[in-house]
C-alpha cells in the first residue's frame, strides 16, 4: 500500500490542479494505484514480449523506450 502520501508525482499535481481535479485525481488515486504487483500481473507482465527502458537525458527530461520481440508462443 502507498503511504500516507499523495501517491503522484509534482508533475502530476500541478496538471490536475491546473485542470480543476486535484480532488478527484487524489481520492481516485488512492483507490487504484497501488505500489506494487500482485503474484498474477507479476506473472502476466513476465510474459509480454516487450521491454520499457525509462532515462533521462543531458538536460534532465525523462525518456521512455519501448523494444519489443516476436511472442516466444508464436
């Protein structure tokens, strides 16, 4: 379970206080992020043939890269 605090980042905050919906976001955050996996999404993401890289490059903005490979069950 999340701590006593927001589960969001400042990022996200400042959007969904721009955007009227600090509340909303909030108590629907913490109703359905969660920090961490079950055993069966553990399980499934396992499986997916892809792989998420996430950087940050020189100027500090975060990057996200997907590689994807063909399904070892065909």
């Amino acid at each position: 379970m999340w701590p006593a605090r927001s589960p969001f980042h400042r990022g996200e905050k400042e959007i969904h206080s721009r955007l009227g919906l600090e509340e909303m976001a909030e108590k629907l955050g913490r109703r359905k992020i969660s920090g961490h996996l079950s055993d069966k999404y553990q399980a499934y993401f396992s499986r997916l043939p892809l792989l998420i890289v996430g950087t940050i490059d020189a100027t500090g903005r975060p990057w996200a890269s997907i590689s994807t490979a063909a399904s070892a069950t065909g």
